[in-house]
C-alpha cells in the first residue's frame, strides 16, 4: 500500500540565499496555487510575507507607490524599491494595470498597488516560489505485503 504526500523541494534557492534571514520563517507567508498547466501545484509567498522580508533585509529601505492613472474605468500604478530611503536608483521598479470591471467597488485601486508592490518586490530579489510535488511513500505494511508476495 502506498500513502501519496505533498512535499516542497528541499534544495538550495539562489534567490533566497541571496536574502537569507536568521529569524525569518519564509514559510509562513506562502500559499499553495495550482501550476496553470494543472499539472501540479506551487506555493508562493504573500504579498504581506515579502513586505515583511524586505523591511526586515532592507530596515532603512523605502517602497514607493505612484498613482500613473487612475480612472473610473482601470488603475495604473508604478511601485519602486529602494534599499534605502536616501538612494537615488530604485533597485527595482514595476508598473501595474487593473481594471475596474474585474473587482467590485474600488477593489480595483488597490488590486493594482498591491500588483505593483509584489511585482517591484519580486523583480529586486524579495520572492520566493516552492514546487509541490506528489510523492510515493511505502508505508511498513505495504513493504511486508510486498516482501510476502515476492517470496520473501
């Protein structure tokens, strides 16, 4: 008899070895999505975990949200990151678009900051993605019924 188990790749993730922190639990902040091939699933981190990661990594760091457009219609912001608040070049920068018809209210607003915040995030290094794979495990009774049929 075999149990199937989800397990994360236990492995090296240069990214994250670039931004290592001693007392901070990645983990935490991730939730599982499905692969859009289906075939699988990932677990990624949390806007809010990655926010936390970098003020954490970067205490004097800024992120910087500007409002390119915002209409009754779509939401186009840019996000900017910089490891301290005094640098002149961001380390990294994203510009986001949502519109209005795909949330309810003005859900749409900040749908798009937060795309643009986890999108700068992610580019300057602050992201981390896991693989979920699909493991057989031989359970004890599924290895003594096997050594029994095999003659054994």
């Amino acid at each position: 008899m075999t149990d199937e188990k989800n397990m994360a790749i236990d492995s090296h993730y240069a990214p994250w070895d670039l931004r290592r922190l001693p007392n901070f639990d990645f983990s935490e902040y991730l939730h599982k999505i499905e692969k859009p091939d289906g075939k699988g699933q990932t677990a990624e981190m949390t806007l809010e975990g990655t926010k936390r990661w970098f003020r954490l990594a970067c205490p004097n760091g800024a992120l910087v949200l500007n409002a390119l457009r915002v209409t009754d219609a779509m939401a186009i912001f840019e996000a900017r990151v910089f490891a301290n608040a005094n640098d002149r070049n961001p380390l990294a920068s994203f510009t986001a678009t949502q519109k209005a018809d795909k949330a309810k209210g003005d859900a749409y607003i900040r749908a798009a900051q937060d795309a643009a915040l986890d999108g700068a995030l992610r580019v300057s290094g602050f992201s981390l993605e896991v693989s979920l794979l699909t493991r057989t495990v031989e359970t004890p009774a599924a290895v003594a019924q096997s050594s029994q049929t095999d003659g054994g």
